[in-house]
C-alpha cells in the first residue's frame, strides 16, 4: 500500500514564500485510492506552494500517463494527462463554503496532505470519451483483432445470432486427448 506520510506538507515552521515540492506516483498510489477509472498510471507533480501572510496558494501541475479502458475494443491504453490546478489553503475552525478550490486547515493544524488532492486532479484531467487516440496518420490504435470481433458480432445479431454449434461431449473428449 501506497504510504501517504510521502505527502504531507509541514505548514508549522514553513517561511513565507515559494517552497517546490515534487512527487511520483504510480500503482501502488492509484490502487490506494481504488478509483475505478483508473488504477495503474505513471505520473509526476510539481507542487508550488507559496505561503502568504493569510493563506497559502498551491499549484499542481500533474503530467504523465493513466491506464484506462478503452470504451470502443475494451483493451487498457495510456492515457496522457498534463493538467494545472490551484488551491487555497485557509485558517479556520469552521468550513465556509468558497467552492471547490479551498482547503480548510484548523489554525493549529501541523500539516496538510496532498495525496487525495493530487489524486483528484489527476482523475479530472482524464478527457471524458475513453478511446485510444490515432496514430500519426490518423489510423485509430484499437486493437485490430477486438474491432474486427465486435463488427461480427453486430453483423451476428442482426442474422439472429447465429451461435456456433458446440457439442459439449466433443469438447471432453478433445480434453482427454490433450
Ligand atoms: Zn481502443
């Protein structure tokens, strides 16, 4: 399992000013959070934290690769994602409703962790349609053999889904001689 201490940003002692933080993750980090979409991937984040007097800004820049099921020949792909997010962190005892882009810490708070943020942006920058992308001439990257299955068994359903006669004796019989 993914060990989520590696994200934790130390606020208490932090100077004023710019701080980089840079991480990457993989399976183990996507298998964590058991997403669905996707639980394999290879990405790198930058985070730049700039901490003001009142609040403290981060950016995320996550760039990398996701593995997704393609939605058209059902084969896993990599995924490219390169997205930038921002987020405030704010002071407070209670949660003021700001939207989605700010984070409430209690004052005392020792430190913020950014595996669940850096999880979602990663999740938000995979485009909605799910297809492997096409080649440099334009010629889709599905898996030739998956579409040419999926186009017989269309053409199939149509002809009243002719399925092929099997007799299952035949079948225990073929296992014996193997
Ligand atoms: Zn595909």
């Amino acid at each position: 399992m993914a060990n989520l201490k590696a994200y934790n940003v130390a606020l208490k002692g932090l100077g004023l000013g710019k701080h980089r933080f840079d991480y990457q993750v993989g399976s183990a980090f996507f298998k964590y959070f058991d997403g669905g979409i996707a639980d394999d991937g290879n990405v790198d984040i930058t985070l730049e934290l700039e901490k003001q007097s009142a609040l403290i800004v981060l950016w995320f820049h996550v760039r990398g690769t996701v593995k997704i099921q393609c939605d058209r020949c059902l084969d896993l792909f990599d995924q490219p994602v390169d997205s930038q997010n921002k987020v405030f962190v704010k002071y407070g005892e209670e949660k003021f409703e700001e939207g989605d882009d700010v984070v409430w810490v209690a004052p005392d708070e020792s430190h913020i962790n950014v595996a669940k943020l850096i999880y979602d942006f990663i999740i938000l920058s995979i485009p909605i349609k799910h297809v492997h992308p096409d080649d440099a001439n334009g010629e889709s990257l599905c898996n030739p053999e998956m579409l040419e299955k999926l186009n017989l068994l269309s053409v199939q359903d149509v002809e009243q889904e002719e399925e092929p006669e099997t007799d299952s004796r035949w079948d225990e019989l073929k296992k014996l001689l193997e």
